[in-house]
C-alpha cells in the first residue's frame, strides 16, 4: 500500500467513523424524520390542507371520547401529525396535530379535560392547563398545552375568559378555549391551521417543563384511548380508532 491509499483508507475509516457517531447519537431523530416522509404523513397533511373537503372522512369530532380514555379530543379535525412524528430534521414532535380543515378563527377547541388554566402575560397562541392529578398515575401532576390558538400575525384567538396573563383559571372539560389559527411564533410566516396538543411532564415542584423536549411530554395514546405514538401508528389508517 502506497502512502496515498494509506491516506484514502484513512479518509474512509473517519468518514464511517463519523457516520457511526451520528447515528448512535441521532439515529432515531434521523429515521423518524425518513419515516415521517416515507409513510407519507407530510403528503397526507399536504393533501388534507389543499382539499379538506375531500377527506372529511379522515377527520374526528371535537369532543370525541373514547370509552375508558380520560381525556376529550380538543378540537376537530384530521391527526395529521402524531407523537415522535419528525417533520423538522433532528426534531420529534411533542404532540398531536390536529388540522381542522376551516379557515383560521372557525374551529372551536375545547378543554380536554378538568384543570386550571394558565396563559402567561406574553402567550398570544398558546394556553397551559394543570391537572392536579393525572387521570392515569394520580400521584403526579401533567399538564396539557395548547397553540396555534391565533391568526398569521398572532392576534389572539383565545376566549376573552382568557386573556394574556391568566394565571391558574379553573377550566371543566368541554369548556370553550379558543379557534384553530395559523401563527407560527414568527409574524406574517404562517403554518397550517390546526391545533397543536401535548402532555407535558411536571418538574415535581409545580411547574411545567420545556415543551419542545419530548422527554418532557408524556405519549398522549392512553389519554384519548387510541394509538396516537408514531411508533406504532398504522400508516395506512387516516383516522384512528378507540383501542379495545
Ligand atoms: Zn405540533
């Protein structure tokens, strides 16, 4: 072996090397993002978005319950997007996106479940709910957040029982929140309009953790009675049904 074969032997063992280190660190954010697009999530949000008309029959009532699942399904609408879904490259997603299928403001969302509602002072979109007791492990405290509840430019869609600054406001399930709006977080770059619903951990001194982390979320499957966590999501069903 010549010194330029050593140094291309070289070049391919840091390059597998390399590969190798990203994928144990990332791997299952790499594959879920591949999955998210070769199971056809995106096309299937793109297509609900585009003629929603046409897929009514994807979608859920508000409200929706199934027969031993503690929480209510927030709004109505089509789950396009399920937890550990990975439509963002190295992100999983939180939550259930649940796309409504009207123009912003029209969609109602209900609170899901029995808690005490927070919206912090500089919250335009979003809304927390605390439940003291977690229907399914009574001896914590979870808590279940909500956005996306304001228009492109992030006007508020939110219920005037609500406004920003709310603090801890006793909310029973089946009561009115807000609309179903498009606001990204980033004025005049809107995002579909839909809901976005998580159940976020508590840090065990009352307060809620950081949302975007899905080690700080809770798979919401058990909570509505259906298979909702993208690991074992049937890709071929549109909507989902009440577990056995
Ligand atoms: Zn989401």
């Amino acid at each position: 072996m010549n010194n330029k074969q050593k140094i291309l032997l070289g070049m391919i063992a840091l390059v597998l090397l390399a590969v190798t280190a990203f994928g144990l660190v990332f791997g299952k954010k790499v594959l879920a993002y591949l999955r998210t697009w070769s199971e056809g999530r995106n096309k299937a949000v793109i297509d609900y978005i585009r003629d929603p008309e046409a897929h009514r029959d994807w979608e859920l009532p508000a409200l929706h319950q199934c027969a031993d699942a503690p929480f209510a399904l927030p709004t109505s609408g089509f789950i396009g997007y399920f937890y550990g879904d990975s439509f963002t490259p190295l992100k999983l997603h939180t939550g259930l996106d649940i796309f409504g299928g009207n123009p912003v403001g029209v969609t109602p969302i209900y609170a899901p479940y029995d808690g005490f509602l927070t919206r912090e002072s500089d919250w335009k979109s979003s809304v927390i709910i605390r439940i003291p007791k977690d229907p399914l492990d009574p001896d914590r405290q979870i808590w279940v957040y909500m956005t996306h509840l304001a228009d492109v430019d992030g006007n508020p869609l939110i219920d005037d029982a609500f406004p920003a600054g709310t603090q801890e406001k006793p909310v029973k399930k089946g009561d009115l929140i807000g609309y179903q709006g498009n606001y990204s977080g980033y004025p005049g770059s809107p995002t579909g309009i839909h809901l976005h619903i998580s159940i976020v951990k508590d840090d065990g001194e009352g307060h809620y953790l950081n949302e975007l982390q899905i080690g700080n979320t809770i798979d919401p499957s058990a909570y509505f009675g259906m298979q909702l966590n993208t690991d074992r999501v049937d890709k071929n069903v549109k909507k989902p049904v009440c577990l056995p």
